[in-house]
C-alpha cells in the first residue's frame, strides 16, 4: 500500500461519496414533509422585524 493508491483510491471514491451526500442533502430540501419547517424558518426572519 502505497501513497499513490491511497491517493486514487480517495479521488475515485471521494467523488462518489460526495456526490452521494450531495444527493442526500438535495433529498432531504425537497422532501415534501420538510416543507412546511423550511417555511416557518424562511419567515420567521419577517416576523422578527415586524415585532420591532
């Protein structure tokens, strides 16, 4: 085991395993029972000001 297969074995691997976060984090904003907390969070910004 080498240097150069640690390095290859993280540039082809590391890809896939950041595309597959990608994706989860990707699901995880368009997952439809999410939607009504990132709509509570996204106002929550107005009605702070308004109190004011």
């Amino acid at each position: 085991m080498t240097h150069d297969f640690f390095v290859m074995l993280s540039k082809s691997w590391g890809l896939f395993y950041l595309i597959f976060l990608f994706g989860i984090a990707v699901a995880y904003a368009l997952w439809p029972a999410n939607k009504e907390k990132f709509d509570r969070a996204a106002k929550s910004i107005f009605h702070d000001q308004d109190e004011k």
